[in-house]
C-alpha cells in the first residue's frame, strides 16, 4: 500500500539475504491472471507467481511458501474498507465490479485521458502501488468509472426507456465471472495450505 513516508516496496529479506521484487502493476496483474488458471496446481501456481515477481526459480520450497504468501498479502492490501466482526475475522468485501483483464481497454484510456499515462508503455516502470493509487483516483467521468456506474446502478424506480437502456447497458458491459472477494481469497488460501503442507512433507 502507498505511503507518503516509506520508500515503495522493491525487495523482501529472507534469512538475512535481500531478494529485489518487480513489483512493476503489469507483473502484480499477470500474478492475478494465473491465478485465475484452472489448469495449475496450487505449487505450480507458486512456482510461476515467484518467477513473476522474482525473474528466477526458487531453490528452497520455504522461500517460495513465505515469499508468496508476503507477496499476496502486501499487493491486496487497502486503505479503506478493512473490517473485522467481532470476532475478529475479516468482513467480506462487496462484490467486485470489476476485471483488471476484461476492463484493460477501459482502464488504459482512463488513465491515459486523466492523467496521460500511456500504461503500455509504462510496463516494467510503474510500481504497483501508484497504479491502485492512481486506479482509485480516476474521476467518475472516465470511462473506466462509467462502466463500474452502469454495473452497480439499480433498476428499482426506473420505468420504460430509461429501464431498458439500463438493463441493456448492464448486460454489455457485464462481467464473464463476478466472484466475491471471499471466494478470492478462498482461493488464496487453498494455495498456501497446499504449499505449507508439501514443505512439511
């Protein structure tokens, strides 16, 4: 998470040795797509996520475990919306309305027409946490942030055109999978369970 008073995040230490992290926003998203792969095992998912995020194989299946497992925890991090029942367990989050792959165009053009950066060519530069940072602050006039409006607008109220332009709107701009940020970090867990299980063994 971005702050005003630290350094960003470019490295991990490990057993008293420093590992550099590209923690670049394209490197963080392709971490997000393969995790999203039904094909992989939770350790091959692992082995791909450090290659991401560290240009090289891990030797030690402890390193790969606790890398991962920092890594993930670090880029979902939030400023806002952090909550805990009483007893003690995470709140869910709402349902995401969006898909950094499906709404690629949407967010490429946002940023560009806001504030003039071209992302394409800001792959392998751009840290991960100026880009959720500049992500969150796009004006509700981007097109990026219509698209979210359209998806959680409600119908209640609305009669006639105005409805059906609605409900034709929000089947365009729909997304292939809307899954909860539980089932997310469901997903999360079933990896790192698998890979702590395979280092004990």
């Amino acid at each position: 998470m971005l702050s005003l008073s630290k350094e960003l995040e470019h490295s991990l230490v490990y057993s008293g040795k420093e590992y550099g992290i590209d923690l670049s926003f394209d490197a963080v998203l392709r971490w997000y797509e393969m995790m999203e792969e039904t094909d992989l095992t939770s350790f091959e998912k692992a082995e791909i996520g450090f290659e991401i995020f560290f240009h090289s194989c891990a030797l030690d299946i402890n390193l790969l475990v606790s890398s991962t497992e920092l890594i993930a925890k670090y880029i979902q991090q939030k400023p806002y919306g952090n909550l805990t029942s009483k007893s003690g367990q995470s709140v869910s989050e709402p349902t995401k309305y969006y898909s950094y792959t499906q709404d690629a165009e949407a967010i490429y053009a946002s940023f560009l027409g806001q504030y003039g950066i071209d992302l394409v060519d800001s792959q392998g530069k751009l840290h991960w946490d100026k880009f959720k940072a500049l992500l969150d602050g796009l004006n509700d006039d981007t097109y990026f942030k219509r698209i979210i409006s359209v998806r959680v607008k409600e119908t209640n109220g609305l009669e006639g055109k105005e409805l059906t332009n609605l409900i034709e709107a929000q089947e365009y701009y729909m997304l292939d999978e809307n899954r909860s940020a539980e089932t997310q970090e469901a997903k999360l867990t079933d990896v790192f369970n698998a890979l702590k299980t395979k280092a004990q063994s």
